[in-house]
C-alpha cells in the first residue's frame, strides 16, 4: 500500500531529522513510569507490575495517536491547506485512517522499547501472557474510532486541544479507578466506557485472575465496534458539513 509506505517514511525521516527529540520522548515516558511504579516496585507484585505497564502502554497509544492527529488537523488548518484533503484521489475517511495506524505503529514501537529499558534498568521482566494480544488488538480498534471522533471535532472545531488533554486525564483516571462492576449499573457502564473492559479485562489477565473469556470477549467486541461506530458516523457527519459549507471549521 504506497499510501502507508509514504506515511510511514515521513514519519521515519522526521525522526531521523529530530533524533533528539525523540529520544527525549523515550526518556520522559521511561522516566514518568518509573516515578510512577518502579519507585514503589518493592511493593508491587509481578503480575501488578505487568498490569501497570500494559494500562500504561495503552494510554501512550491512545494519547500519542490523537495528540498526533490534532497536531496535524491543526497545522493543515493554520497553513490553510486542511481543504486540499478534500481534493485528493482517495476519500478522506482512508487518509486519516492511514494516520491513524502509523500513529498507532509508532506508538506501539516506543513502548517496546520503553518496555525493553526497563527491564534493562530495574533487571525485572515484564510477565505479559500471550492471550493479552485480543485485548490489546480491541484497545487499537477502540483508539482508531477515538481518532475519527477526535478529528470530527477538530474539523467542525478546530481549537480542540483542551479536549485532548481532557481525553487523556480521563483515561488515567479510568485506569487508576477501582469500580466494582458485579453491580449491574457498573456493567452497562463497562459496556459504554470507552477502553473499560479491555483495561478490565488486561487486569484480570495480568494478576491471573479466574474469569470468564466469552463474557469478557463480548463486551469488549461491542465496545470496541460501539466506539468505531460513533466515531465514523461523527466524522463522516463532519464531512457532509464541509462539503455543505465549501470550507472547515466555524459554523
């Protein structure tokens, strides 16, 4: 797919071109966790450790994916070239889903490498089964609908980055937060709750916990099709409003 491949290679050549920006980055996030976590590691059990490493990996996915397609939504608008996006061959959905993925790409690469220094540092693996993969795949499907949500806000809006770092808090919150959901109002709310069950589930994969697989497969499924759903429909609803108005943004 030559689309991906040039994506791919402009976000390789960027950082290439910045190399010490982005390990900067590397360091901060490495950084950020080990304050976070290691510092109290004596405390932490293996499968605690795992489990705070892997909600932490599916933050960086889901903050590095929309920071970066904001930050690019943004620059188009300020330069005036969001438009062209509209004259290109390729309809606009495809575009941003290629952003959508190498964002993802680039993400899940960081945090392999945080994940390989910090083993080096504190000489501690980190014990993640292989079934964690369905879940993580779900949390991606999650993330790319996440995207299209964000960037339909960011085309009717264009000022959304208080709504990117709402996003992001939020989801430390939701991953901090200890909620009982045995009662069946909690359940429902696991369902809508945007990367709920797949964190949940995560959780419960990392401490070796019984639990059961149809039931957590399932709403994770339909919480991660609800969300894809909303955000193309949002994004696609965007779009006839540009089309309609001839120009992005405003009202």
């Amino acid at each position: 797919m030559k689309e991906l491949q040039a994506e791919l290679y402009i976000r390789s050549a960027r950082m290439k071109k910045y190399p010490l920006d982005s390990a900067a980055k590397l360091l901060v996030f490495t950084v950020a966790f080990m304050l976070v976590f290691v510092t109290n590691g004596s405390q932490l059990s293996d499968q605690a450790y795992a489990y705070a490493f892997l909600g932490y990996t599916c933050w960086s996915l889901l903050s590095e994916t929309i920071s970066s397609l904001y930050f690019d939504i943004h620059n188009r608008a300020q330069s005036g070239m969001l438009e062209q996006i509209y004259l290109m061959p390729k309809k606009v959905e495809f575009y941003f889903f290629i952003k959508n993925v190498v964002s993802l790409i680039f993400a899940a690469i960081e945090m392999v490498v945080i994940g390989l220094a910090l083993t080096l540092v504190t000489r501690r693996p980190i014990l993640i089964p292989a079934i964690a993969i369905i879940p993580i795949l779900l949390v991606i499907v999650t993330i790319i609908g996440l995207g299209y949500l964000l960037i339909a806000l960011a085309i009717w809006l264009k000022e959304i980055s208080g709504i990117i770092q709402l996003v992001q808090y939020a989801y430390l919150l939701l991953l901090l937060a200890q909620i009982d959901f045995t009662m069946l109002a909690f359940k429902l709310l696991q369902v809508i709750l945007p990367l709920e069950p797949m964190l949940n589930w995560l959780q419960l994969l990392a401490t070796k916990a019984n639990y059961g697989f149809g039931y957590y497969l399932a709403i994770s499924i339909t919480n991660s099709v609800l969300w894809l759903a909303i955000g193309l429909v949002m994004f696609k609803r965007s779009n006839h409003r540009v089309k309609v108005a001839g120009r992005v943004g405003g009202n």
